[in-house]
C-alpha cells in the first residue's frame, strides 16, 4: 500500500527481513575486517586505540560498500559513480559518528575492551544511520520494479 511517497511501494515483511540479514551479513565480513585491523594495530603494532580507530573504520567501509552494493541491495544497475559519490558523502558522516562515540565509549567505559566498544558504537551507528542512508539514498535504484530495493 503505497503512503504517498513517490516510488514508494508495499514490500513483503519477507523480503525486507532478507535484505536486513543480507545487510547484516555484510556487516559482519565488514566488522570483520574493520576488528582485525584495529586488533592488529593495538595489540600487535601498540598503537593507540584512538588513533588506530579511523584506518579500521575505513577498511570496514570499503567492505561496506561493496558488499552493500553487489549482494545486499543487489544495485548493479544503478551508477557506481553515483553510487559511489553518496556512499563517500555519507561515510564521512558516518566515520565522524563512529568516531565520536567511540571516543566517548572509551572515556565512560575504560574498564571495557576497546574491541568490544568498536562493536558497540559500531552497531548504534548501523541501526540509526547507515542501514536507513543505504536502502532509501544511496542504493536506491530509480523506478519502482523490481530490483529497485
């Protein structure tokens, strides 16, 4: 039942629950790649867990965005370039985000690992930000069939 939004079209509970586990999916070879690097960085390299933070973010990004793009909105029809461009735009944000409340994880909650705060911070910042910017801006397809997710 559309809700007067243009494009805007009813969509089975099934199909949008398998396109949030895909996301997750995603997500999770994304954190992957984003907690070996800031492990590697901390405890084999000593480096500081706040400045280890952004190259870890940055690899989870690139992981993100393909992933994203080929296998969870499955938009390969869309203009990478385009794509690509909104993708940058809002991972700038959402690295500040990330950022932030990583820096503020680690001064409420020093006890904890600083692992375990990246997953945390990380995880608000997917449910609140990226998952809503990736499904309605940036792998948005034009048009409304299907494949337009």
């Amino acid at each position: 039942m559309p809700n007067g939004t243009a494009g805007t079209t009813s969509e089975p509970l099934t199909a949008r629950a398998f396109r949030f586990s895909r996301a997750l999916i995603v997500g999770g070879c994304a954190t992957a790649g984003d907690f070996t690097v800031l492990t590697t960085l901390v405890r084999l390299f000593g480096v500081d867990p706040a400045w280890a933070r952004a190259p870890a973010l940055m690899t989870g990004a690139c992981i993100q965005f393909l992933g994203n793009r080929t296998f969870t909105f499955r938009a390969t029809a869309g203009r990478m370039s385009r794509q690509a461009k909104l993708f940058l735009v809002f991972e700038g944000v959402t690295l500040a985000m990330n950022w932030l409340i990583y820096q503020g994880l680690l001064e409420v909650l020093p006890q904890l690992p600083p692992e375990v705060l990246s997953f945390m911070g990380t995880f608000v910042v997917f449910v609140c930000f990226n998952y809503p910017m990736r499904k309605n801006v940036i792998f948005k397809l034009s048009g409304t069939g299907p494949g337009a997710t």
